[in-house]
C-alpha cells in the first residue's frame, strides 16, 4: 500500500475541518431559529404581564402614600392637591389592571384580576372613610383607620397582587422549559 502524498493528507484534513467547521455552524443555525421562535413568544407573552404586575404593585403603594399624604396635610390646599393625586393614582390603577387584563391571560389570571378589582373598591371604601376623617381634622381617627381598618384591605389586595406575581413568574418558567426542552431533545 502506498503512503499519501503530504499533499494529498493536507488537502483530505482540510477538507475534513472544512466539512465538520460547515456541519457545526448549520446546527448552530438551525438552533438559534429554534431558539428565536421561542423569544418572541416570551416578549410578547410574560414580558408585558409581569410588567404590568409591577406595576399595579407599585400604584397600590403609590396609593397608599397619597392617603398618607391626605393625613399628613396641614391646610385645604394639601388636602386638595393629595385628593388629586388618590384620583390620579387611582386611574392609573384601574388601567393598569384593564391593560394586564387585556394580555393573553390564563382563566387563574382573570380570577385574580377580579378578585384584586373587588379589593380595590373594598380599598377605595375604606379611603373614602379615612378622607372623612381627615378632612374633619379627626387625625387619629384617620391614621387608625389607614393602619388598621385599611391596612386589611391592602394586605388581602397586596397578596392578590403577588399571586398575580407568582403566576406571571409559573407562565414564564413553564415557556422557559418548553423551549428548553424543545432545544435539548430535538438535537437544537
């Protein structure tokens, strides 16, 4: 048998990196396609829900600083100024909340959203009596109320809230190992 020329191995080992360098980057391709098929589905799916859960979060806390605020108010300006910001920040929550809803939500997302709309009225119920108070310069009564009584009906919305979280978080996850998985069991 004859031994092949430098050459000719050069040529055939060239030829073979070539190959094997031309194999690897078509499956890279083919997987990063995979792979962006699924982050669309990923921005457009948990990216805005779990924004707008953040947000309702911070507009409750937001709301609370504005009854706060409505305590703390010294003449009918303040006062004024801190009814215009509960109104204010109550819009912003109720189109928070209408734009979540508006998402492609699961049915457990449409019952928590209910249920956080029913303690925001609840919320606002007791806001309306805490405004009484303040504004007849009872300011104990007010801040009792904004601990306790309102402090209840924050604490039930609050943890809507966060279930609201928790589930934005599952769905999010639950696409993560879906195109995970896709990936690592289908050679991309």
């Amino acid at each position: 048998m004859k031994r092949p020329k430098i050459k000719n191995a050069l040529a055939g080992a060239f030829m073979l990196m070539g190959i094997m360098f031309s194999g690897f980057a078509a499956y890279s391709v083919i997987c990063l396609q995979k792979t962006n098929s699924y982050v669309g589905d990923l921005a457009t799916a948990w990216m805005p829900s779990t924004g707008s859960a953040q947000t309702i979060a911070v507009n409750v806390w937001q709301l609370r600083v504005a009854y706060r605020d409505h305590i703390l108010a010294t003449d009918d300006a303040g006062r004024s100024k801190a009814e215009t910001r509960i109104s204010d920040v109550n819009n912003a929550l109720q189109s928070t909340i209408a734009a979540y809803e508006s998402l492609d939500t699961t049915n457990q997302d449409a019952k928590i959203t209910d249920g956080i709309r029913a303690d925001l009225q609840a919320y606002a119920a007791s806001g309306a009596r805490l405004l009484d108070f303040s504004r007849q310069g009872q300011d104990e009564k007010a801040i009792t109320a904004l601990i306790l009584r309102h402090h209840q009906s924050e604490t039930e919305f609050l943890q809507r809230q966060r279930n609201l979280s928790r589930q934005t978080r599952r769905e999010r996850k639950r696409l993560s190992r879906e195109a995970s998985r896709s990936i690592t069991h289908r050679w991309c």
